[in-house]
C-alpha cells in the first residue's frame, strides 16, 4: 500500500508553535546557542514557511524570542569578558 505524504495539519502547526515557544523561553536561561536557532525553525515551519499571510501569534514570537536567544548567545560567546575591577593603570 503506498504511503501518501503527511500534511502539515493545523494542531501539528499549533503542536511547533507551542515548542518552539518553549524553546525560545528556556534557550533565555540555558543553552540559548542551541535553543534559540531550535525556536526559530520550529516558529517558522509553524507559520507554514512564509511570511505571507495572517500569523499566528505563538509561532511568530518563537521565531522572534528564538533569534534574540541566539544573538544574545553569540554576543556573549564572542564578547570581550572583564575579570572586573582593573584596568590597564
């Protein structure tokens, strides 16, 4: 019997929309190099891979909390870090 492809229904769109929001969330406390880019692409497959059209709420701060996470994790990675107090004098 053939196997007919899977459509993306609108409770799995919900389903990554809702995980991709708690990755978003956690990737803010922990692991945000690994979380954030996880949000992003569970928001974006939650909007249907497009930009166009109405959005849903939920998938779209994913992807925006997502890229915060993985911006701010960058930043950090490769920021200058201070041993505080000190300087050059």
């Amino acid at each position: 019997m053939p196997h007919s492809p899977r459509t993306n229904t609108g409770t799995d769109r919900d389903t990554l929309g809702i995980i991709g929001l708690i990755c978003a969330v956690a990737g803010f406390f922990v692991l945000g190099i690994l979380l954030g880019p996880a949000a992003v692409v569970c928001g974006w497959l939650a909007m249907g891979r497009t930009w166009r059209g109405a959005k849903p709420l939920l998938p779209l701060i994913a992807v925006v909390l997502g890229a915060i996470d993985t911006l701010v994790a960058l930043l950090w990675m490769t920021g200058p870090h201070w041993s505080g107090g000190g300087g050059i004098l």
